[in-house]
C-alpha cells in the first residue's frame, strides 16, 4: 500500500496559485483562499486584534479558523493578516516522499539584476558601523542589502514556490499576499516561536558561513563556525535576548549552554532551542512572538539604537523583510517565522532581500560576502545569479 503521507503536502503546494496564502514549517502545510477578515493593526493592538477575530470566528460556527499572513519590520507599520474563507491543511512537507522528486528548472531568463546598495557601498555601511561599536555607541546590528529583478515576461510563483520548498522541505516555505498585485516569498530557516499545547519554542539562528559543495570543506566549514569567537558572541546575544523577552510569558525556560547547527542548501546556522511552558493558559504563539520581534538577529542592539544605524544605512524600506509570517487559532496555538530569504513579487519585479550581523569584530568584506551567499536561496529558484 501507498505510504499515507505520499502526495498530501505536494498537493496543496502543487494547487497553490497566485493570491492564495501558502505556509509549509516542520509540522503542517497549510494553503488558504479568499478574506473573512482582514487584519491590519500595527503590532501594538495586533495580539488582541487577532484574539478578537478567531473567537468571532468560533461564534460564528467556525472553529478551526486560523490567522494567517506577515507582519512588518516597522512596528507602526500595518501587518498583512487575515482570516481566511477557506483552509486546506496536510501533513509537514518533509514527510511527503513526493517532496524529494526534483523541481521543474527555471526557464531560460534575461533578468536585469540591481543591487541597492552597491556591494562597494554596503561594505562601507558595515565599516562605519564596526567603527561606531568600537567607540562603544552600540553593541550590534544587522544591515542588509536588496537586489532589484526585472523580467521581461509575467513571474512563474507557483513554479518560483516549487522551488524553494523542494529545496529545503524541512523548514518554513511561504507565499503571501501582502497587498495589491504583491506577493512575499521565501524559504526561512528560523522558527521566532512556537507554541502547542504547554510547549513553548524558540529557535534563534545568529552566526552563519556559506555551504561548499566540497564535501571536505564544507564539513570544515561548518566546523569552523562552531569554534569561532565572533560568530559564538553573536550568537550568545541573541539567545540571551530571546530568553529575557521569554521569561514573562513562559515558565521552566530551558536555555542550552552552547549551540548546535543547522543547515539549508546554501548556509550553516548556529542555532539555539529555547523552550519552556506558557505562564498563563490564555498567553497566545502571537502574543510571545510579538515580545520576541524584532530580535537582535535581525535588528541588533541595543533595539532602538540599531533601528537608527538602520535607518541611516540601508537606502530601502525593509517593509516585511525580516518582519515574521505564520498562523495561529483560536486556541492560541501557532507558529510564528523570521521573515528572511525571502522577496516581494509585484507586477514583472522581485525584490530580494539580505542581511548579516555586524559586530565590532566583523569584517566588512565578509559580511558583504555573506549577504551574497543569502541572496543564492532565491537567486537559484528563479535562475538568476548575481
């Protein structure tokens, strides 16, 4: 007989069309149609607002309503939540043998490639700022860069999906309007929080190196990563920041002494699970995530400092880019998603985004380097090199 799992999450990848709502993480894959609600709240009002909707959701008979969508960067800025009219759900996408089959290439494309800012400008953001931790004004921050593509034929996203998620099946693959004719994509490998039941996760990734496709040095690689001091500091602030947000919320908070890795097809992470229980039986997986956001892998810190050096160094608007995306019910369970490797479709444009984290002892080159190590994750979905 069949294995059960065979054809259940492909499938709902394989029916995603643009403007559906697509979410695939390491424990369901969940496609949507159509708007019941739309939730617009800045992240202040938006743990309530949501709250709000699923239980009005529930009275109105349904109630396996879930939330799902993207919230910003920017705090003030309107998150692109709904609940929507319809949810199919299947199992996790790493549990569908039919995952493994190879995805279509993409087609032959003449992609105009800009990067905004120039590499030469960008390494020179990272050096100012490693001049400024060294005279003590902050301790980190994470500047990133974008690549602007222009295609001469309308965007292939469910074949620009496809791709991403066969790629990388165990991680947390999306695809999500975000406002007229715009569409987030991407492949993360970094769950922001978890919550189920009386379990409660976190899994911050900070410190990261490319992937070789020498076997030897790649292994070497990833080897190194785990030794070095800079990328072992990076790190440690981070999970110390993870864990003091987590405290109020949570109970019995588990923080393991040193990290471990995690790999994508591109990159080593050194990687963190922090976990514990809810403090209080109502505290929801948006409620934890919106304590946590933004963490110091993907603003720096201190927090309001680091959003300033952002401010003054990137020449964009990062808009959902390291924002997170994810889905909740009504229970308060949900999965919440750093938003990186990742980019806006619109129209015939993508925008990609990446970041690297910079501390006094970064090197500018490197950092430059590491951004375009990232870009390679949806660079390769699309057929497109820099």
């Amino acid at each position: 007989p069949a294995h059960p799992a065979v054809g259940a999450a492909t499938g709902l990848l394989d029916a995603y069309r643009a403007g559906d709502r697509f979410l695939a993480t390491p424990t369901r894959t969940l496609l949507a149609s159509g708007v019941r609600k739309e939730l617009r709240s800045d992240a202040s009002r938006l743990p309530g607002d949501v709250r709000a909707a699923l239980l009005d959701a529930a009275r109105a008979g349904d109630s396996g309503a879930v939330v799902m969508g993207a919230v910003p960067f920017d705090p003030q800025a309107p998150a692109a939540l709904v609940v929507p009219q319809r949810v199919r759900s299947g199992p996790a996408l790493r549990t569908d043998p039919l995952v493994a089959l190879e995805a279509t290439a993409p087609a032959a494309a003449d992609w105009s490639v800009t990067e905004v800012p120039a590499a030469e400008v960008y390494a020179e953001g990272v050096a100012r700022a490693v001049e400024r931790m060294g005279r003590g004004e902050f301790d980190k921050v994470v500047l990133a860069r974008s690549l602007e593509l222009a295609a001469a034929g309308d965007l292939d996203l469910p074949a620009m999906l496809g791709r991403l998620a066969r790629r990388d099946p165990g991680g947390y693959t999306f695809a999500l309007p975000t406002g007229p004719g715009r569409t987030l994509l991407g492949a993360s490998p970094e769950l922001l929080v978890s919550r189920r039941g009386d379990r409660v996760v976190a899994n911050p990734l900070a410190g990261s190196t490319p992937r070789s496709d020498d076997l030897a040095e790649d292994v070497l690689r990833a080897a190194t990563l785990l030794r070095s001091a800079k990328d072992l500091h990076e790190h440690g602030v981070v999970v110390d920041a993870v864990a003091r947000a987590m405290a109020p919320h949570c109970a019995d908070l588990d923080v393991p002494a040193r990290p471990t890795l995690i790999r994508t097809a591109t990159m080593w992470h050194l990687s963190t699970t922090v976990s514990g229980r809810p403090a209080r039986p109502d505290v929801t997986a948006l409620e934890i995530a919106s304590a946590l956001h933004p963490t110091p892998a993907v603003c720096g810190t201190p927090t309001g400092v680091a959003r300033e050096v952002i401010r003054e160094t990137e020449p964009f608007d990062r808009g959902f880019f390291t924002g997170m995306v994810g889905w909740q019910d009504a229970s308060g369970d949900g999965e919440w998603v750093v938003t990186i490797r990742c980019a806006e479709a619109e129209g015939r444009h993508l925008r990609l985004f990446a970041g690297a984290g910079v501390v006094e002892a970064s090197d500018p080159a490197s950092e430059t380097a590491e951004t375009a190590a990232k870009f390679r994750t949806f660079l390769q979905a699309v057929g497109a090199a820099l």
